[in-house]
C-alpha cells in the first residue's frame, strides 16, 4: 500500500503552546520543504486574529504588503534573538529594541458596566509596526522571563516547529505527536524490524 501523502496544510501550525512562538512557526518545513504560511496582508491579519492577538474588525488598514513585510522582519528579528538566547549566547536587541521604541499605548479609563471601571491600554497604529507592537512586547517578556530549558525545537530532523513545554513531567520532545512523533514511531519501527 502506498502511503497517503500528507496533504500541505493551509493555515501555519498552531502548538507551540505559546504566542510568541507559533509566531516562529508561521515557517515551518511541510514534507521537507520549507514553507512560508505568510505570502499576503491577508495572512498576517487571519493568523493574528486566530491567535487571539487582535479581534476581528480590530485591524487597520496600511499600504498593502507593509504589515506583510513588517511582520515578517518583527519574526525574523525575533527568531535570531531567542535562537541565540536558546544557544547560551548574548544576541543583540538593537533591532526588536527600535521595534519597541516605536510603540505608543497609554492606559484608558472606560466603564465597562454599571458600576465596572476599568483600565484598558489604548494603543497608537498609526504604522505596522505600532500595531504588531504587542508581539515586540511578548517576544521581550519571553526572553527576559521564560525557562530556556523548556522552549526547544522538535527534535525530528526534518522539524523547525518550536515549542515551550509546559507539560508537568518537561519530557516532551515532538511539535505534536500527529506530525512527528508517530513518524518517528513508525522509523523505529522500520528500523527494528530491518535488523537481522
Ligand atoms: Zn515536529
């Protein structure tokens, strides 16, 4: 029997168990080819709302192809720094740094029902950047405040896909156990049974 070939998914995986780096996984390699699930406006603005960064109807309007090229230089600024945060090395912040200083948000007063007040932090979006300014922030926070020791990367060698772990035993080792782990499962397998 031949085996079914894994249709190419048509939105980026989400698992990493955390924002910031299923940001990364919007790059992933689909059957060993690398694959960017960004290539519109359009794409940013579906996988921002379905991660829950920003709501329907919450997007502004910028030239087109700016967010596109905004939010792919904000990932690749923070792939390079957490990668190196990840290797124990010094990486430089200069470039989510000036993503940062270009962010304008101050808090808000608003009732929010009858006898509900509460504080909202109104931010400026008047450039991509401004916008995807909450990203910059998240990215920040992570790599000051995370455990290094539990973000990792797949370990199947075809897999770019990050993950934190946050599984209370910290023993997991594969984006998901649908993609890789059964296909390292099934190599095991073959490899066992290969053995004279
Ligand atoms: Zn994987």
């Amino acid at each position: 029997m031949n085996a079914t070939p894994t249709a190419t998914p048509l939105e980026p995986y989400v698992l990493a168990d955390d924002p910031v780096l299923d940001l990364l996984n919007t790059q992933a390699n689909v059957d060993a080819v690398p694959v960017d699930f960004w290539q519109h406006d359009a794409d940013v603005t579906r996988w921002l709302v379905r991660l829950g960064w920003f709501r329907e109807g919450e997007i502004p309007e910028f030239e087109a192809g700016a967010l596109l090229a905004a939010a792919r230089h904000l990932r690749e600024v923070i792939r390079g720094l957490l990668e190196q945060r990840k290797a124990g090395q010094l990486g430089d912040p200069a470039a989510l740094n000036a993503f940062l200083r270009k962010a304008v948000s101050y808090p808000q007063l608003l009732w929010t029902a009858p006898g509900e007040l509460n504080l909202h932090r109104q931010r400026k979006q008047q450039t991509p950047e401004q916008f995807l300014a909450p990203l910059a922030e998240a990215a920040a926070d992570l790599l000051v405040n995370a455990d290094f020791e539990l973000i990792r990367t797949c370990e199947h060698p075809e897999c770019v896909l990050w993950f934190y772990d946050r599984t209370k035993a910290h023993k997991r080792r594969w984006c998901s156990m649908a993609l890789c782990g059964n296909r390292h499962k099934v190599a095991e397998f073959r490899k066992r049974k290969l053995k004279p």
